[in-house]
C-alpha cells in the first residue's frame, strides 16, 4: 500500500492513540494483548492517519514468482 501520512498528535502520553493501541492489542495479541500494552503506555506514541493512494493485493496458495530465488528456502 501506498499513502500519503497526516500527523494527528505528537508524542504524548494518555492521547488518542491509547483507545487505538488497545484495540490493537486484542487484535494482534489476543485476549493478553493489554498485558503488553499496560507497561508500555508511559511510553509516548506518535499517531498518524495514512490515507490510501494505491493498494495491491493479490490471491493465491504461493509465493509470487518474484520472490523465489534459489537457496532463500523458498521453492
């Protein structure tokens, strides 16, 4: 994906980006997400809002063509 970043905050702590994080959290991590989430929310985060400009995705059952190379372990 492509995009073009807006700034929403600055580092901070306590801003927007806590609701964000812990959503992000289960997610990611599961029902213990916050227990990574909780020690780390002194630290401050920069949010940012990436719109999109341009996407690619593909379907399939294997790697593109492009990223076998020989000797990677990827046949």
């Amino acid at each position: 994906m492509k995009g073009e970043a807006e700034l929403i905050e600055r580092p901070n702590v306590g801003g927007r980006w806590v609701e964000i994080a812990n959503e992000m959290s289960y997610r990611y991590l599961g029902p213990h997400g916050p227990d990574y989430l909780i020690p780390t929310l002194t630290e401050p985060r920069w949010l940012f809002f990436v719109k999109p400009v341009s996407m690619k995705t593909w379907q399939g059952v294997d790697w593109a063509k492009r990223y076998k190379h020989e000797g990677w372990g990827v046949s």
